[in-house]
C-alpha cells in the first residue's frame, strides 16, 4: 500500500499540486488559465446533467410534463456549456480589441 501512495505522489510532482491562479505575467493569462479550468470542470458536469435529462424522459412513462421536464434538463445544459465554451473565446477577444500580445 505504502509503494502505491509514493508512486501517486511521484507523478504530481512530490505531492504538490499546480496552482492554477500562480502568478502570471498579465491578466490576460490569468483568465485564460481560469476559462480552461472551467471548461475541464464543465465538460463532465454538462454530461451527467444530460444523462440526467435522458434518465428523465426514460422514465416519464407517457407523462408529457415530465418528457418536457426532461428536454428542458438538456437544453439548459447544452447551454450552460456552450456559455463556458463562448467564454473562452471572449477572453481572446478581449485580448484582441485591446492589443495585448
């Protein structure tokens, strides 16, 4: 057991992790370090949600307001997701309209 855990720790670097907001150069890099850690966190949460919404109307058994209910659950994440995804680009055009380099 103890040969496992030294060997977890050796591959995140002595058993550290990296700190995603560590000082920067400019602001810039800050934010586009923060847009990639939502979507990482983002991706697998719009996907249990859909699988929810899924499960949903699965087991609406007829019921129409439970197969809307449902459709609703995966629409609304797709669009959540989507508004992550988009933020990832804001923050490229932002970089841009400002001149940054």
């Amino acid at each position: 057991m103890n040969f496992f855990i030294e060997k977890v720790f050796a591959a995140t670097g002595g058993g550290t992790l990296p700190n995603p907001l560590s000082p920067t150069s400019d602001i810039y890099a800050l934010l586009d370090r923060i847009t990639d850690y939502l979507i990482l966190i983002a991706a697998p949460i719009a996907t249990v949600i859909i699988l929810w919404g899924a499960f949903q109307i699965l087991t609406a058994a007829g019921d129409m307001k439970k197969v809307n209910s449902g459709k609703d659950t995966i629409i609304w994440s797709i669009v959540g997701f989507f508004i992550v995804i988009i933020s990832k680009g804001a923050t490229y055009l932002i970089k841009d309209i400002l001149g940054a380099n």
